[in-house]
C-alpha cells in the first residue's frame, strides 16, 4: 500500500473471504486495507487505526475463524457513521495484531462524564445511556460518571477535579452545561499557574487538560455543531469524533467586568437585543424549549427596539503578519462617532471564511467579528447571527478581524424621577448574554478578548461549502 507515493510499514497480508470472495487483507502501522485481489486497489477499503471500532467473533456464524469488523466511515459531509465487515477465514494472528494497532491507535482509553439530567428536554441520562455508553463500550473505553445536582455543579467539578487520569471529558447536555464546566477549568488552570487573572492586562494560559467533547442534549447545541465540522452533523458524529479521539484547540472570549475577570464564552457574547430575548426567556422557563422561540417573536413582532449609547473601541490582527498591536490605550481604535447610538452588540469567538469558494465558520481561528446594530430591522440583526453573515449594510456596522473590543455605556445622570420603562431600561443596560445565560454586571461597561487555541476539544476541521 502506498501513501504520498511511499510504502507504508506492513505488518501483515493474509487472503481472507469477504461474502464469500476471496480478498486481499493487509495490516500497515497507519490502518488496514481490503482489496479483491492484489492486482485490483480501485474496490479496496481502507482505514485508519483511529476509525477501527474493534474486532469481534461472529454471532450469526458458527464457522472457525469468521469475525464481525465495526468501523467508522466518514460521509462526505463530515457526518460519521458506523459500518461493519464481515470476515471468513482470518486467523488468530491477524485478529490479535488487528486489536493490539487499535489499543495502540491513540484514541481515549478513559473518559469523565458529566451529565446534566434536566436540561433540554430533560433526557441527558437516556441520551448516554441508550447511544453514547453502548458505542463508548464497543471501543472499550471505560467511563467515570457525574451526573450533575444543582445550579453550577459544573462549575464547582471543573474547578476542583484533578484531570490528569483521564484521556478526555465528556459533556452530555448542551451550550450551558459546556460553559459551565469551561468556566471552572479555566480557573483552575489560572490558579495553578498562580497568576492574576483578575486583571485585564494578564494573558489568561491555556488549558492543559485532556480533550473536550460534547454530545448534545440540550435546549441549545450550537458549539458542538461547530466543534465537528458543520451546523448540521448529529449527535452520533459527536459520539464518534470523541471515539477516534482528533482534537483541535479552540478559541474563546475572556470577559472582563469592573477591571475583574467576569466569565469565559465558548459561543457568543451579546448585549442589548439579544440579551433582552434571553432575560425574557428565563421569565418564562415554565415553557421550556419554547421559551426561545416565544421571546423572538414576541420580540420581534410587539416590543420596541430599546436603543442605548454606547463607546465602542476594538483591536484587530493584522492577517497577513498575524500581529496584534501592543496592548496600550493608545492602540485601541474608537468607532465614529464616538457615541454608537445602537440597539445590538454581538461577537462570537469564531473565525469566519467566506470567499467565493468557500463558506464556512472556523472556531480554531485567530481572529473573530464584531457586529453592531443601529439603524437595521430586529429582524435582519436575528438573522445576521444565525446566518453569520460579515458584510456591513445600512444600519448595521460588521468590523472583522478582531481580537479584543470593549463596550461602556453613557448614560447622562439626570436627578429628576424616571419612569418604569426608564427604570426597566437601565437595569437591563446592566445585562449581557453569554453562551445562552442572561448575566448581570456591577456597571454597564465590558471588555471581551480572544483567547485563540485555548482549550483541547475532540471534533474535525470544518466543512468547506
């Protein structure tokens, strides 16, 4: 077998029956390839160690030497699925070198679970138990579970947990549960390294814990989409790419409040309009699910757009030297007017491609944008995030290639009395969304960098469409 026009190491080629044909199998140290006959490589099927499930004798036959090979095969589209071979006459040999390549392969042997049991539709236990442990079991990879109690546990577990025994974390629920955890990571990480992650000023280090994977099983699942390679793969992709073990490091946002570290996002950061839809959402939990798709229409089709002033001021990288400037006041780039007078402000930590070949969102990049709505319909900003357009149009501002920006609202002090609108408009001047959480902040002022290649998660490179 030839790879980039050089013989691969073999370790062993037998003559095996594949539906009762004769075929060609041999073992290399980089995977195993079936052809019909030596002569014939253009029927041959080929893989990696990493995507062999396992090897196991045949319950359906009674024959000597007859095997079942679980494998994963890759669609075109980056989904996985799980595909079997049935194998006549293999002997002993080759199915113990087959299984002694697959425990060598690097894939996780070990793995921490938590689990949230009522977020989303509140099936995160049935989710593992019924699609994720019977595969996690088929590649013999034992797994450690938490299920979580309380608001936060996840938090608490990242913070507290001595990782170091295990080859990667799981996360069974959805973008809440996975922020949670990232959360307490993180600042285990930074009190480890015993520096001031308080100040904005301190670069944040990176996390050097085993691989994050997400299987979803929440109310919003849109990081672990993104994680393994597009918006539309399922939950048996992410179960699989956990299995075969490739990781990337992903970037984050660092969010700063009040000169102190405020929290970590993995998806977005907004503030005002979409802030606003997710205060709503947590008024109304006792619908659930559909707590999100009242609020945006009830948003979109009976409130007003609830306009605020706000300075905005931005870093961006250099794409071509790949340079960010030295962090001085003196680097920071003011919007003009220097007064936004805007409804929305969002970012998410993602690099976007889009050219005329290729669309696709990147979230193992290096830089990010930032969109600001001021005169466009609420309508048209919803849609801008969710389609994760980057071209500016009137009333909405798209700056790109950003590496850092901050907001800080003005609000000029008046002594006479405000009314209960006025009253409801600052309080929710205080509010920000992360990751699908409505939080509060002491002042109405932020800063938001990007962490790039911050945290190990299992997953592929993204689609290309």
């Amino acid at each position: 077998m030839e790879t980039n026009g050089q013989e691969e190491d073999t370790i062993l080629t037998e003559t095996v029956h594949i539906k009762t044909k004769q075929n060609v199998l041999t073992l290399t140290l980089k995977g195993l390839q079936v052809f019909q006959s030596k002569d014939d490589e253009t029927s041959a099927t080929t893989l990696k160690w990493p995507d062999v499930l396992c090897i196991q004798p045949s319950q359906t036959s009674s024959e000597t030497g007859c095997y079942v090979l679980q494998y994963i095969h890759h669609e075109a589209n980056t989904s996985l699925q799980i595909k079997t071979l049935q194998i006549q006459r293999i002997s002993e040999q080759c199915v113990s070198l087959m299984n002694q390549q697959i425990a060598d392969s690097g894939r996780p042997k070990k793995l921490f679970v938590v689990i949230n049991p009522i977020g989303g539709a509140g099936k995160g236990l049935q989710i593992y138990h019924e699609e994720a442990e019977p595969l996690f079991k088929l590649a013999g990879i034992d797994a450690t579970i938490v299920v979580t109690e309380k608001s936060k546990h996840a938090l608490l577990i990242g913070e507290n947990t001595d990782f170091s025994q295990y080859d990667g974390i799981v996360v069974v629920g959805g973008d809440g549960l996975y922020q949670e955890l990232l959360q307490g990571l993180t600042l285990q990480e930074q009190k480890k390294s015993g520096i001031n992650y308080d100040s904005p000023d301190t670069d944040l280090v990176k996390l050097s814990i085993p691989p994050i994977g997400i299987i979803p099983a929440g109310t919003g699942n849109a990081t672990v989409r993104f994680y393994n390679g597009g918006f539309f793969t399922g939950r048996r992709t992410a179960i699989l790419n956990i299995i075969r073990g490739e990781q990337y490091r992903a970037s984050v946002f660092a969010v700063y409040s009040n000169s102190k570290f405020f929290s970590v996002s993995h998806l977005q950061v907004t503030y005002g309009l979409f802030a606003d839809i997710m205060k709503r959402a947590e008024e109304l939990r006792w619908m659930k699910k559909f707590r999100y798709f009242y609020s945006i229409l009830g948003q979109i089709l009976f409130s007003r757009k609830r306009y605020f002033d706000a300075e905005v001021y931005y870093r961006t990288l250099d794409v071509n030297s790949g340079v960010v400037a030295e962090a001085n006041s003196s680097d920071w780039i003011s919007l003009k007017p220097a007064i936004q007078h805007c409804y929305s402000i969002y970012a998410m930590p993602f690099e976007l491609v889009d050219t005329v070949n290729t669309k696709y969102v990147n979230p193992f990049g290096q830089h990010c944008h930032l969109v600001i709505s001021t005169g466009c319909s609420q309508l048209s900003s919803l849609l801008s995030l969710v389609s994760q357009n980057k071209t500016s149009k009137p009333g909405m501002e798209v700056l790109t290639n950003i590496t850092e920006f901050k907001i800080k609202v003005a609000r000029e002090n008046s002594a006479s009395p405000v009314s209960d609108r006025e009253a409801r408009d600052i309080d929710l001047e205080k509010g920000i969304q992360i990751d699908g959480e409505f939080l509060k902040l002491e002042t109405p002022e932020f800063l938001v960098r990007l962490q790039t290649s911050f945290v190990p998660v299992f997953g592929c490179k993204p689609a290309v469409t």
